[in-house]
C-alpha cells in the first residue's frame, strides 16, 4: 500500500474523533478542523478512498483499514499524553502538542511499554477514550440543567479550550454543579468556587448525564 503521509493520517485520526463524539463525520466538520480550503480536503478525501481507508456514506466512514490505522495512531496519541503529564509532569496544553509528534514514532512493542508502565489507562489526561477501553459519555455542559454533574471530558483539545477549562477547574473525574443558565452563559460552582462559561466553551466540556 501506499505510504500514508503525516496530513493524511491526520485526517484519518479527525474523522475516528468526529465518529466518536458526534456519531459522524462531514465534510464542513474537517474544514473546520485544520482551517484549510475546501479542494485541499476534497484531494485528501479522494485519495483516502482511492486507498480504501475512508468510504463516503452519510458524510465519512472509516472502512476497516482505516479504522485499524486510526486507533493505532490515537491509541498512540492518548498514551503519550499520559507519559507526558504523568511521568514528565508536563501540563496538559504541552503533553497535547508534543504528543502530535510522539504518536508517529512509537514501535509498537515500546508502546506496549509505555501503555503497562502506565498502569493500562483508560482515557487520556483529556478524558478521551483510549481506544479499546470503555468510557461512558454523557452530554453536553451546553445542554445540562441546573444539578450535579461530573466532568468526563473536554471533547477539543485547542489550547484556548484547556486553558478556560483550567481557569474553571474542569477537570475529567470532578464534580460540578450547574447552578444557573440563561442564553449565552452557564454558572457553575466546582469546589465552593463559582465560574461563568460562554456556551461555545460550555460545549467543549462533556459531563456524566447525572
Ligand atoms: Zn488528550
């Protein structure tokens, strides 16, 4: 088969991702996604079909090729985000950066090794699903009512992103409580400390659905 360039696995890990948080994958999603023009992404598409690794069928479909490849590479990504903040106490903005990198270099068998060292974990320091491993998801912090919740994941992870769920302490595994929303703002109070978030961040914050 032919050699799958660093652009083109990084279309194939955006769909996986588009396929595991919305159910699906469009075309305008990974526009989107790299801010590159509509015939840079039409060419990438064509040549994954022409590869096999993607099928158009009610948006993008992974074929099994693709998939296999994809998880690999996430799997790949996710792991060496933990190695990074885990066992380098980076945080969690760098670990995401240089985990892009990381995830091309890795032989499988030191993955393995990365992967046990680690104690076989379940999400990223994100909260993504490693792939393989249950993760239940919830709803959005966008759609919540008034309640408790508990934060499962931050579903983008652009910088500007991590750093307002910083500034709030939103991180995977703490309660929240949603104490009021009106149109464009949802209140929250995480540990006694109380946070307003615009409803574009409140929808980059997925929470357990109770
Ligand atoms: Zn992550």
């Amino acid at each position: 088969m032919e050699e799958l360039s660093e652009p083109l696995e990084n279309y194939i890990k955006e769909i996986y991702e588009l396929e595991e948080i919305k159910g699906k994958a469009k075309v305008t999603d990974l526009i989107d996604a790299f801010h590159v023009s509509p015939g840079t992404i039409s060419k990438a598409i064509s040549r994954l079909e022409k590869m096999s690794l993607i099928e158009r069928k009610n948006g993008l479909k992974l074929t099994p090729e693709g998939r296999r490849i994809a998880e690999r590479l996430i799997r790949s990504h996710r792991l060496s985000e933990r190695l990074l903040t885990d066992m380098l106490g980076l945080d969690w903005i760098r670990s995401h950066e240089i985990a892009h990198k990381l995830e091309h270099i890795w032989p499988d068998d030191v993955l393995e090794v990365i992967d046990s060292k680690l104690d076989k974990p379940s999400t990223c320091p994100h909260g993504h699903p490693i792939p393989g491993r249950k993760v239940d998801l919830g709803i959005l912090l966008s759609e919540a009512g008034k309640g408790k919740y508990k934060v499962i994941m931050i579903v983008r992870e652009e910088e500007w992103i991590l750093r307002e769920a910083e500034r709030a302490s939103l991180f995977p595994g703490k309660e929240i409580e949603v104490i009021d929303r009106d149109e464009d703002k949802v209140h929250i109070r995480v540990t006694d400390k109380e946070y307003v978030l615009s409803i574009p961040m409140a929808k980059e914050v997925m929470v357990s659905d109770r």
